[in-house]
C-alpha cells in the first residue's frame, strides 16, 4: 500500500491493465492531429486546383510538411514507449 513516506509506489495487482505511458499517448494524439490536418489540407489543395481556385499558401505548407512531421512525431512516441518499457523492466 502507497503511503506518503514510501519510497516507491506499490506494484499494480496481478490482472490489472497497464495504462499507457502519458508521454507515449500525448505523442501518438499530436501525430495523428498533424495527420489528419495534413490530409484535410490536401485534400483542400486538390479540391482548390479542381475547382480553379486560388489558394491560401498556409494549406501547401501544412500539406508539404505536415505528413513528413506526423511521421517524426509516431516514431518519437515508439522511441519513449521503448525507453518507459526497459525501464519498468528492469
């Protein structure tokens, strides 16, 4: 049982789900925020182009550098999911 003055916190119970790391999560939730954004930007782009439209240069920055920075973002969270895995275990 976790008292203030334990040093550590008590194992969780055998059967108990492990959460998923903060940090881990809060990474994954940005990568996939980026994406969809990137996506919805080009998707705009294409509708724009289709349509004869001028567009805002903002959606062609986003679309050009959103997808590659999701990716950088999902393999940030792989990367801190790996590091709190080998720490627990060890």
């Amino acid at each position: 049982m976790n008292t203030p003055d334990s040093p550590t916190p008590a194992p969780p119970a055998p059967g108990a789900p492990a959460g998923r790391p903060a940090t881990a999560a809060l990474l994954m939730r940005a990568a996939v925020t980026v994406a969809v954004v990137s996506l919805v930007c080009l998707a705009a782009i294409l509708i724009g182009y289709a349509a004869g439209a001028d567009l805002w240069p903002g959606f062609f920055a986003v679309g050009l550098y959103g997808l590659p920075a999701a990716f950088a973002l999902l393999i940030a969270s792989l990367l801190v999911s790996w590091g709190q895995r080998r720490r627990r275990k060890n």
